[in-house]
C-alpha cells in the first residue's frame, strides 16, 4: 500500500525539493527573482525576503517526507 502512496507522492515531492533548493539559490547568489516594486503589497515583499527560509523549509520537508514513505515501504515489503 506504502508503495502506490510513494509512486504517486515521488513527483510533487521532486517539485517541492526542486523549488525548495530553486529559492535558497536566488536567496544565495541574488539571482532568479526579481525583487518586487515598491508600491507592491506586503506580501510580496515578504516573501521576496524569506525565500531562503521557505525554500528551506520546503526542500527539508519533502526530503523528510520522501525518505519516510520510502522507509515505510520497505517495511512493508517485510
């Protein structure tokens, strides 16, 4: 059961791992995004200024969850 749950869940987990790693290297080297102007909402401007703390976050979630349904599936092979 663990295993359709794995081959179903592998490519958004790849997304978010891909995006993830995408922000932490615009938030690194300054490039990639463009920064917002500045009439532009709050928000915007937020999240301009944590993207590496979301890319993160996002990049260790999806390993963690990736690494777990694989483990969960091997264990259920036993």
């Amino acid at each position: 059961m663990y295993w359709l749950i794995l081959v179903i869940s592998v490519f958004p987990l790849l997304g978010f791992i891909v995006l993830g790693i995408y922000l932490l290297y615009s938030a690194v080297s300054g490039r990639g995004m463009t920064p917002p102007e500045p009439e532009a909402p709050f928000v915007l401007h937020l999240r301009y200024k944590l993207r590496g703390i979301i890319g993160l976050v996002f990049a260790c979630a999806a390993t963690y969850s990736l690494y777990k349904m694989v483990v969960l599936g091997l264990a259920d092979l036993k």
